[in-house]
C-alpha cells in the first residue's frame, strides 16, 4: 500500500496554527469562524483531493498541532474519517511522526510499499531524510501550485 501523510496548517487550510483558534467553531461550507471572529479557510480542491487520494492511499496526518483543538476542525468539516491513525501532537518532530505512523499500520497487517509526506514548509524534510529516506517530500505550494496540480503529480509518481 501506498502511504500520503498531510500537514495540515498552510497545506490544507490557509491558518498557519489552528491550535490558537478558539471553540467552539462556526462551520460554513469551507471555512469556519471561531468564537474570538478568526477565520480558517479550506484551500480550494481539498474536498476533491481527499476523495481522489482516498480511492488510491492510506491517508494520515502528521502536525504540529494540539488535537483537541484542531481534531474538532476536521471532524466539523468532515474530514477527520479520511485519516488512518493521525499524529496531531505538540512538537515539530514529523520524522517520529510518519515512522509510527508507520510502525502502527504494519503492526495492523498493513504492507506499506511507498511513503509521501506532503507539507507547506520544507524545514522538517531534512530530518526526515535522514531517518526515514524512502519517504518522498512533496512541497506544496512550491512542488505544485493547488490540489488539482498535486493530484496530478501523485499520478505520475503512481
């Protein structure tokens, strides 16, 4: 199986830390309002992407993020049931991230053949690197331009 871990702040949504938005959250259709007036929007695709690269990935999150804050975001968006065994936890290290990740779908029966981790910033990619080297970096924004130019590069890659 193939593996595409997500960021989530700057790569699937415009916040850059969703961890400081405020519950409780009002939904509209891709973005929300939380209770102090600040606003998280869906990057536009997102919906689409997910149901594509659901069809053809074991999708997962890796974040530097506070869960109970961002889980309800996704969860309110109806997002949250596209991901396998999501890492949204307090500190930047994405490389333990993605290898438990990892570790946890083997240890279920998965056989994980190809990783991909996707995210907006390139500064946790070199620790990747050097812990987990098969796992190929996408750089959104950079790489590709939007959801449809992901999907695309994805085929490709396929």
């Amino acid at each position: 199986m193939r593996l595409l871990v997500l960021d989530l702040d700057g790569t699937l949504w415009d916040h850059e830390d969703a961890s400081r938005l405020v519950s409780p959250y009002d939904f509209h259709n891709d973005y929300l309002v939380d209770s102090i007036g600040e606003e998280l929007h869906l990057f536009p695709g997102v919906r689409d992407f997910l149901d594509w690269a659901s069809e053809r990935f074991l999708l997962s999150i890796a974040s530097w993020n506070i869960e109970e804050r961002v889980g309800p975001i996704l969860e309110g968006f109806g997002l949250w049931d596209y991901f396998l065994l999501p890492k949204i936890e307090g500190h930047p290290d994405k490389a333990d991230m993605i290898r438990r990740t990892i570790e946890e779908l083997e240890s279920i029966g998965y056989t994980i053949d190809d990783v991909i981790y996707v995210d907006d910033r390139a500064i946790h990619v070199d620790r990747i690197k050097m812990e987990l080297p098969e796992v190929d970096f996408i750089h959104m924004w950079v790489d590709v331009k939007s959801f449809e130019e992901l999907r695309q590069l994805l085929e490709k890659l396929d």
